[in-house]
C-alpha cells in the first residue's frame, strides 16, 4: 500500500477540512490503483473504475470525525494512522452502502446508479447469459466484500502497538452494531410495528454506534487519550449520532434530489422505520393512522401520495419534534465538550464540524 501521508500540523481551519478529504481521497483512490492489477489479472478490468467513483463520494464526515479525535485528543507528531484509520472507516462505510443499496432496491447513490444497477446494465449491454439482475446484485455484494476487507486492511496499518486493540475492539463493536441496527431495520419494514422506541433503537445501532462515536474513539485510541476525555467523546458522539440520523430522515422525505443526490422518494416506498415516522403515525388519529400505514412502504408509491404523507408528517407535529430533538442533541453534545479537557480552540473545531453535519442539505 502507498505511504500513508500527513497533513499540516496545526489546528487547521475550514480550508484544512478540504486538505484532510483530499488526503483520505489519495489513500483510497491508491489502494485502488493497487488493487486494479488483481481485477485484470483475472479478465476483470471493468470492475475497478465504478469502485473507484463509489469510493471517492461523500462527505467524508467519519474521516474528519476520527482525524479530528486524534488532533483534539493531543495528536501532534505523524497524522498517517489518523488518516488511514479515517479512511478504513470511509471504505467501511462505502461497503456497507453498497450492500444497502441491494438490499433497499435503492436506484441512485451519490447522483449515480448504484453499483447493483450499474452491473445489471452491464451484463444486459453486453447480452450475457442469464439474469441480469441477478449478476447485478452478485456482482456488487462480492464487492461490497472486497471493499470490507480493504477497511479491514487499513484499520491494522493504522492501529499498532499498544493502541491495537483499542482501535480494533471500537471498529468490530461498529461493525456488529450495525448488522443488529440492520436486522431490526428489516424486522419493522415487515412487521410494519413503527413505535418510536423500536425506531430510536434502530437509530442507536444503525447511526449512534456506526456514525460518529466509533470514529472520535478510535481517533482518540490513536492519540492514547484518558479515559476522561474517552468518555466526552462517548457523550458527544452519541449525541451527534442520533442528530445526524434525524437529520438524514428529513432529508430523505423533504429532501432535494438534485442536492442530496438520491430520490426522495425512496425512504417512503421502503417503509423505512424512522423516528420522524414512528412520530406521526403515534400522534395520528385511526383514520390518519391507517391512511399513513396503507401508504408508507408501497414500492409504487406516486408524488401525489407521497405528498399526502409529508402533508401528515408536518401536520402532526411530527417534523417540528425532530427538529426540536436535534437542536437539543445537538446541545447536549457541545455541554459534553465544555466538560471535557479540550482546548477552546480544540472545542470550536468539534463544535463546528458537528454543525457541519447536523445542519445539512445533503
């Protein structure tokens, strides 16, 4: 694998953000290089080009969270394991959301088709053999894979020493929390029981335990922390978590497409089990209630019926209430910091990177 690089040694500031993205973009985009002799070794030069445009998306947000863990927590000298561990959690979640998308029928990931898609149409561009659909899921849960053994290989260059297992125990935590947060993701979608306490532990699994607290421990593991600034971070990340994902389910049923890069239509067809959801539907009356039941996750699901839900959404307070949810979570996260022993300038740093993704668009 190419050297891991360094970026600047300060407290950077918006401008460093870009700097700390660019560098996690190089250190994927060179394990691809890598890795792209592999594929056509074996007749399969086609495969690493839409890897690559998969892996180079997104905010990048986990990167900056573990970069900045490490920094805050003291990290001053080599920023090579903050930035390889940053980009194991990227390709992390790039896998993750490749086997999502899958599993969701999702058409669109970051303004492109999604992989599966994308080998579907392969495979029926080139009149292969059999079911395109089903060389298209094949093609991209084996990748899906390959792209969680890379993470795997970057989180050990990045852990060493007496931080090993410290790092490795938060980034397998991340990864069994996830697959439960999933698993009862799809048990509601069937069972069609949206009670906002099931929905708020999807959130815990799925979001809270994959999003930002695995990312600030290990970049604080890196930095060989104490256990007081260890558990802030815990406060912090959970907190921001939880936002985060209320956040997403806003924008997934209000959102732009042009801005989020994914149709707004999707979360709705596939009855996903979110709090903004769970919210309305406990304050709806029965008729309101088995109106949004009768609609909410039909695959057919029109503009004018999803409009009927996000008229119920907003009428029953259901919107107001997350939004007020955020901006409490998003407060208790900056108290957790004021207690913690940061720097001013360590603390603005967080502060602004969690607004960063907490007040978002996309």
């Amino acid at each position: 694998m190419t050297p891991m690089g360094s970026v600047r040694q300060h407290m950077p500031g918006d401008d460093d953000w870009g700097e700390v993205r660019s560098e996690i973009d190089r250190l994927l985009s060179d394990l691809v290089d890598r890795e792209a002799e592999s594929f056509r070794r074996l007749g399969l030069e086609e495969l690493p080009h839409p890897v690559r445009q998969h892996l180079q998306g997104g905010k990048r947000t986990r990167a900056l969270f573990c970069y900045w863990g490490w920094r805050c927590a003291g990290g001053q000298r080599n920023a090579g394991p903050a930035t390889a561990a940053g980009a194991a959690m990227e390709a992390n979640h790039s896998a993750f959301l490749i086997h999502d998308d899958i599993v969701d029928r999702s058409a669109l990931r970051r303004g492109r088709p999604a992989l599966y898609r994308h080998f579907t149409g392969v495979h029926t561009e080139n009149g292969w053999f059999g079911s395109a659909n089903a060389y298209g899921d094949g093609a991209a849960l084996l990748l899906g894979d390959i792209v969680f053994a890379w993470a795997g290989e970057l989180i050990a260059q990045a852990a060493t020493g007496d931080t090993a297992a410290r790092v490795r125990a938060a980034y397998d935590r991340m990864q069994q929390d996830t697959g439960y947060g999933q698993l009862l993701e799809a048990r509601i979608q069937a069972d069609r029981e949206f009670s906002v306490e099931r929905c708020r532990t999807v959130v815990l699994y799925k979001a809270v335990r994959y999003m930002v607290t695995p990312s600030l421990l290990i970049g604080a593991a890196l930095a060989e922390a104490p256990p007081e600034l260890t558990g802030a971070y815990e406060v912090f990340g959970d907190a921001l978590g939880e936002a985060y994902q209320m956040r997403d389910d806003l924008l997934g049923a209000f959102g732009n497409p042009l801005v989020t890069g994914k149709p707004n239509l999707d979360d709705l067809r596939e009855g996903k089990p979110t709090v903004l959801f769970a919210t309305a539907l406990e304050h709806a009356d029965l008729a309101t209630r088995t109106l949004l039941l009768g609609l909410y996750g039909r695959p057919d699901l029109d503009e004018k019926d999803a409009d009927a839900i996000r008229l119920i959404l907003r009428e029953s307070g259901a919107v107001e209430e997350v939004e007020a949810s955020i901006a409490s979570l998003r407060d208790r996260a900056e108290r957790a910091l004021h207690e913690a022993p940061l720097t001013d300038m360590a603390r603005q740093r967080l502060i602004s990177l969690a607004d960063r993704a907490v007040f978002r668009t996309s």
